[in-house]
C-alpha cells in the first residue's frame, strides 16, 4: 500500500507539509527511491581527498522541464566512451536505430509508473502550498546544496547538463535562500 495515498489522502501537500514532522520525514525514508541524492551515490563519495577526484569518473544526468533527458544520455555515452579509449560512438544513431526497431515491434509493452493515471486526473487540480514547498526544500536542502557543489566542481562534462542544473537552483533560488535563514513564510 501507497503511504502517499493511503495515510496522506493522495494529497501531495498533505505529504509535503508532513515533511516538517519525524513522522514525515520517516514516511519519506519508507518510499525507497525517495531517499535523498547522496544515498545513490557510490559509499566512497565522502572519502575522496578532493572534488576533483570525486567529480573525475562521473556525470550527472539531470531530468528537468525543457530539457531533453535523451540528449544528455547521448552525450553521458559519448563521454564515457572517450575517456575509456572505446571505439568511435555514435549515441544518437544508436538510440535513433534502437527507436525504430522498438516501434517496430507490435506488441511492445509500455511500463508505467503506478501513480500515472492518479495524477493526470489532478493535474492543474492542486499546487503545492508555501509551507508544502518550504518543507520538500527543507528536507531536500542538503540534495540542493549538493547540486550547487556538483554545478562548481565541474561535474557536468556537456552543457545540456550544466544548464538544467542551474535551472533546477535558479528556479528555487528564494525559497533556499528563505529556507537556509529559518524564514518560514508559511501560511
């Protein structure tokens, strides 16, 4: 059973605002690809002597409103195949041909998420609350400031990921701010 939809009603500002409670913050460790950016992270990303090291052998790939998520998997492949001495690779003529055997393919099975269909039907219906958003960033405040770290130290090795990156901390710039100085603004 869904915590969100189950305990919270389906109601993301329910869950959002939650996020200001123990009890919120354990919900959200209970959804286990919720967890926060360094959970993913290899163990030995805190043991490196230097960011330059840590950022070396790495690439984030930044999933973000108007940016295209395939373009920088492209240029995350054809990275990685220069800095490993493969042979020449093309990675937008491998996904494209990849692509089209795909359609090809009459019964091919489109996964979805769960919650796909529950959200189209609230969709538009509700936003998030001030204090929902002020404490999704409290909670997420170190997986930003991470952010703002990876975006200094060179860890976007293609401008595709640089330019969402500062995208995602441009556009919740305030509300950082507003959450580092404890400036709740909560209705």
């Amino acid at each position: 059973p869904s915590i969100i939809f189950q305990k919270y009603n389906s109601n993301p500002n329910q869950f959002a605002e939650a996020l200001c409670t123990e009890d919120g913050k354990n919900d959200m460790k209970a959804i286990q690809h919720m967890d926060h950016f360094t959970a993913w992270l290899p163990d030995n990303h805190r043991r490196v002597r230097s960011w330059k090291e840590a950022v070396d052998n790495f690439s984030p790939l930044v999933l973000e409103e108007g940016y295209d998520f395939g373009e920088q998997i492209d240029d995350a492949v054809e990275w990685m195949h220069s800095i490993y001495n493969f042979s020449k690779f093309d990675a937008r003529k491998q996904r494209v041909q990849c692509h089209q055997i795909q359609q090809g393919q009459e019964n091919a099975k489109v996964q979805r998420h769960a919650s796909t269909d529950h959200h189209k039907a609230i969709k538009g219906e509700s936003r998030l609350t001030t204090k929902g958003k002020w404490c999704l960033a409290h909670y997420f405040l170190q997986d930003y400031e991470l952010f703002g770290e990876l975006l200094s130290h060179g860890a976007c090795k293609f401008e595709s990921c640089r330019q969402a990156l500062e995208s995602i901390l441009d556009r919740r710039r305030d509300l950082l701010h507003k959450v580092k100085k404890r400036s709740y603004g909560i209705e």
